[in-house]
C-alpha cells in the first residue's frame, strides 16, 4: 500500500508538537486520551472486561492512568490464542484492518498487530518524526538494512515511513546479505543507512574486501540505528561514525505500539519523546510499578497507553524496555525528555546483588578494540537471572594479538567491569571470527549453557 506522503513543520521539526510548550502538550495529550478510552470502552471486549467502561469513562487526564492496571505481554498471548487471529484485544471491525505486522516470536509464536489505514497514518508520523529528528531528509535515498522478512516492523513499514517522508527506500534487507547490501550502496550511494548498529558496524567491516574501498567513502550522510540497545553508547556511535564518515543517531520503538517513535537530534545525548498527541509514554520503577518522575538521571520501565489507535489499542503496556533520563531540555527546540535504552528490564542479570544489563557489559568490551574485536557473549551457567558467582564472559582477541599480550587483555577487561560496574567476571578470550556475527537476526548477548 502506497503511503500518502507528508511535508515536515519546519527545517528543524517534523511536526510542531514536537516543540509546544509542555503545558500545551499535556492540553492535547489529556484530550486524545478522553477519546482514546471512550473507544476502548465502545469498541474493546478485552478492556471492558479487564477493567470496566465505567472505569474507562472515568479517566479524564493522563494524572488518572495511574489507578489502572498494566498490561502484560503475556495477556495478549493469551488473547491471542484465545480469539485468532488478533485476539481479543482487537478492537475495530475486520473489514477496516488492510495490515498485519508480527513481532519476532522469540519465546514462541509471534504477536500479531492488526492496522487499519488510519493507523499505518500513525505509524508512520510517529516515525517519521523520529528519522527527522535523526537526520533524514524527503529527497533523500536510504539503504534498508533491517530485516525485510517474516513481517517484522523493520521491514515494510519501514518502507512505508520513508514514502510519508519523501524518502526513496531501496529495500534490500539485510536478510540479502553483507556483499549485496555493499553492491547496492557502492552503485546507488544512498544518503541515508538504518538497521542495527552492530550489524551496520559490521557491514562497513566488509566494504574494503567486497567492494574495494572503506565504507566512509561510499556515500551515506546519516544512520539511523534501533532495534536492539547500544546505538547511543559511545564507543558504539564513535565506531560507526568513524567506519561510515556519516552521523548515526539512535531511534526506539516497539511491535505493539508502534514502529519506531523515539529519536535522538543532533545533540546527540538521547532519543527525544516527540508524540505526546499520539501516546502517553509512562516511566515506572520496575518493581513497585510506581511513576517516576522523567528527570535528568532517572531510571526505569517504560509504559505505553496509544491514542488515536483503532486496530489494535493498548492501554498502560508494559515493555520491559528499561531507560535512563539523559535530560529534559535541548537546543534542538524539542521540549520532550529525553532517554537512553541500556536494555530490557527482563534480560537484566544480577551478579551477587548488583543489577548488570548485558549491553553494559558489551559497551567496556568495545573501548578495548583493536586488541579485542568488540565481540562478545555471556555464558550463563546459572538458572534465571542471578548468580553469586563471577559472571563468565566470552571475549574475542584479535586475530594479531600476540599470544603473550592475552594475560593482559583479560585482567584489563576484569578490571574494567569491576570498576565501572561493580562486578566480577571470569573472561574466557577466543580467537576473532569465533562467535558469530549480526545479520537480520538479532544476536543475543547471553547464552545458556
């Protein structure tokens, strides 16, 4: 479906929310979010049933959200299951949905997310203010290097965004491989890349063998990078900006809610919260479930309520995407708060009593390249998510490191850990090309064993 394209606010701004006063945000907030529950009460058999449209009704401002109950990934399984094919929570009539997206399905079958033409609308303003705020421009052409398969969000509405947008998307995928995408970008020279930082870094790792000159010589201005954590991590942004000779800013989202709706600006210390009019975005401590206040060096979940969503609503979800406030204010204009996502609240592990994510752990083993190649894996020997023992970490050396410098390398790495995290680890070093490499799928940093 061809996606009626969009113009942005200004040279700064996609839209001109993104810079409204907070008061006038909250304004339009308060009032999206009366119809959005006066929806969920005429048309929603799961909302209704789960929390009433009497209590629905009685929402009046986002201050009320509080005294509702979260919404649990599990409970859409459930609906799932229970009503195929978009479950109980599905909330238009059949004939409206034209779209079905699907998450990964890594604990099983996979979330289906219904949209009607009025969502995919939303869809793509949500993210096409997010790659404004990043950097891309309508004219421009972008390489697509997420995934294009399996119905994933990185794939077609992605595509969709970029035609709001005035962007010309040659949809390669990264599914096609590392020497196509490499040939597409050297005979088109696309101004723009997205897909996931460690893969993009790895694809400009490959330019000088399969196309004969470094990737920063092939033509990108701008990245945008998402689908896991790490794009904001300096060591991460340095060596992507320095393969590419182009800015990568970092973007979030999520199947359920949305493709992608957070976007970091030029300022380049956090992704903005830029949809106030289209969501409700709710930061809560992970435990007690309570609000917390998004100031500068706040941490927490991350939970969302859609408005002006029809297919496939969702009040109060929680993610598990765990973030901290990078600031509250910025040059760039925008008055939204901004984050950083350092990992989900449940692939979070504790090491005798200290809270480890393991990008944290990725990030330190990233600042000791070139003696290390950046890769790495953490080999749980443990059930769930605590030990009391050092954390085993398997580190790959470079493949010139002498043998006699590999002592070294790991007491560095131990050291390292112990000081900026408080934890220990026992790093095993393997040899470079051992552990494998990002593609389309994401590669999960922890492993059982």
């Amino acid at each position: 479906m061809l996606v009626q394209p969009a113009t942005p606010h200004s040279a700064a701004h996609w839209n001109e929310i993104e810079a409204a006063a907070p008061a006038d945000a909250r304004r339009v907030q308060d009032e999206r979010l009366r119809e959005q529950v006066a929806y969920l009460a005429e048309h929603s058999a799961f909302y209704r049933g789960k929390i009433g449209a009497e209590a629905l009704s009685a929402v009046r401002d986002v201050d009320d959200l509080a005294s509702l109950p979260f919404t649990e990934k599990q409970e859409l399984r459930d609906s799932l299951a229970a009503a195929p094919p978009l479950g109980y929570h599905v909330a238009a009539d059949p004939a409206e949905i034209v779209q079905i997206q699907a998450s990964s399905g890594t604990t099983g079958s996979p979330s289906y997310v219904g949209l009607t033409v009025g969502d995919i609308r939303t869809w793509c303003e949500l993210g096409a203010r997010a790659l404004y705020a990043n950097g891309f421009r309508p004219g421009d052409r972008m390489l697509h290097g997420f995934g294009m398969s399996k119905g994933f969000v990185g794939g077609i509405p992605v595509v969709q965004i970029a035609q709001y947008m005035g962007i010309v998307d040659i949809p390669v995928g990264a599914e096609a491989g590392v020497e196509r995408l490499l040939r597409v970008q050297a005979d088109q020279r696309p101004e723009l890349l997205i897909g996931t930082p460690h893969f993009l870094a790895y694809l400009a790792e490959q330019a000088p063998s399969v196309v004969g000159v470094p990737a920063r010589e092939l033509g990108v201005r701008a990245m945008s990078v998402g689908g896991e954590p790490g794009g904001g991590q300096p060591a991460v942004r340095e060596n992507l900006q320095s393969l590419w000779g182009a800015t990568s800013r970092e973007m979030l989202g999520g199947t359920d809610i949305a493709c992608t709706y957070w976007g970091e600006c030029e300022a380049a210390d956090g992704m903005h919260f830029l949809s106030p009019d289209l969501m409700v975005a709710e930061l809560i401590d992970p435990e007690s479930g309570e609000r917390v206040e998004p100031v500068e060096g706040a941490t927490g979940e991350l939970v969302y309520t859609a408005l002006a969503r029809r297919a496939s609503p969702l009040l109060r979800f929680r993610t598990r995407d765990h973030v901290v406030v990078t600031g509250t204010e910025c040059p760039c204009g925008r008055t939204g708060y901004k984050v950083r996502c350092v990992g989900r609240t449940d692939d979070m592990l504790i090491v005798r009593g200290i809270n480890v994510f393991p990008s944290a752990v990725k990030d330190i083993v990233l600042g000791l390249r070139p003696e290390a190649t950046g890769e790495m894996r953490i080999r749980a020997d443990f059930e769930g998510h605590s030990t009391q023992k050092p954390l085993p970490v398997v580190v790959e050396h470079a493949a010139g490191l002498a043998p006699d410098r590999h002592d070294e390398l790991r007491c560095t790495m131990e050291d390292r850990v112990r000081s900026a995290l408080n934890v220990k680890i026992a790093v095993e070093l393997v040899p470079e090309g051992t552990l494998k490499r990002p593609d389309h799928v994401k590669v999960a940093l922890v492993e059982r064993v």
